[in-house]
C-alpha cells in the first residue's frame, strides 16, 4: 500500500497513562486527537499482557473514525486483533517479512532504524515507511541508540525514497528543522503527553504551522 505520512505523528506510551479513569483518558484524548487534525496515532506498550494492550487498543479504535490511522507497536498479531491499521516494528522485534505476513498486505508496516546501514537495509524490504533515531537525546527509552543528529535525518533522506519518520528528543521548537532536514513526519511522546497542557493543543498548533 501506498500512503503520505502527516508531519505530525504521536505516540501514545502506556507508561504516560493515568491509573485512574484510564479508559475515559484513552478515549477523550484519541477524539480529541483527531478533532485538532492528528491522522496518525501509534499504541506503544512495552511493559502489558495482551490482554491489557487488547484493551486499551479496543477504547482508541472506538473513539477513532476511520479517518485516523492506528498503528501498533511491536506486535502485529494484536494489531490484527485490535483491528489497527498497521504495526511499527524495532530491529529486535519480529522480523519484517513475518509481521508482514501476519497483518497481510492491507495493513501499514513500519520500522525503526538507528544507523545508514539499517536505513539502507530497510529500504529493500516491503515496508511502508521507515523511522530514524534518536535524532536528539530522548527520555523516552531505558537504553536509546547513538543520536544521529539532523545530518543522520539529511543522509537517511539521500539513502531512501520511502516515507522517512524521526524520532527522539524533538520537541515543538526543534520539530521544523527535522521537518527541514528531509524528514516527512515528527514521531512524538514527550512533547504531547509529558506536558501540563492537553495533548490536542499542542497538536493543533503543530499542524497549523505545519500545514500538513
């Protein structure tokens, strides 16, 4: 499948999410989400059962039309399960070919890379777009890769033609110059959910500078 990524691409974390009235989170923020124009939204959960990511996978796909994508991290079986749009694999996930074989053709496979030689290496498999990072030093991983800075996001540009994610560390002032630097979207957490103000706000004044 073919498709444009939006420049604006948040990551729902888990982590991030209150104990209390979770599902009424999950639900107010994913339509508040889409209300101020985010078109595509990733689960990420590295520490829950199935069980517990069916659950919270189930309240997003509800409170979402179809006019927002939903991907999955990690897991392309539940991403199936859940009914997502697509599962966001790592380089020590399950293997592109096989989560491609699991979610089929229909459904969006992305990967993260960290270095040329992975973006090089994932530019031939049959992904739909491909992430590049840490562009800048994160909170957001226990163990996070070496950063590559706006010229790793300028050689990952030269090195595919597939649609080019980055990730780590971008924040509402540094997100334009990644942009500049040739990637098609911004993959954030911290910058929409680590913050005092409603995730919505912070998006809609993204897009509407992005433009897109």
């Amino acid at each position: 499948m073919s498709f444009s990524l939006p420049s604006l691409y948040p990551i729902l974390d888990a982590s991030l999410l209150p104990s209390f009235e979770r599902g009424v989170y999950l639900v107010h923020t994913v339509t508040e989400l889409e209300m101020a124009g985010v078109t595509l939204l990733q689960y990420r959960n590295k520490q829950g059962s199935d069980d517990e990511i069916l659950i919270d996978a189930d309240r997003m796909r509800k409170a979402a039309t179809s006019a927002v994508t939903l991907i999955m991290n990690d897991h392309p079986e539940l991403a199936v399960r859940a009914n997502f749009d697509g599962v966001h694999v790592g380089q020590d996930d399950e293997s592109v070919a096989e989560a491609r074989r699991i979610v089929g053709p229909n459904r969006m496979v992305g990967i993260s890379t960290h270095n040329l030689e992975q973006v090089a290496a994932a530019d031939a498999l049959p992904v739909d777009y491909l992430a590049i990072g840490p562009v800048f030093m994160t909170t957001s991983k226990l163990n996070p890769d070496a950063v590559v800075g706006l010229d790793g996001v300028r050689a990952a540009r030269r090195l595919t033609r597939k649609p080019l994610v980055a990730i780590g560390g971008i924040t509402f002032e540094n997100a334009f110059e990644v942009l500049a630097a040739g990637a098609d979207s911004v993959a954030v957490i911290s910058m929409l959910f680590g913050s005092a103000e409603e995730p919505a706000k912070i998006a809609r004044e993204f897009l509407a500078i992005a433009g897109r």
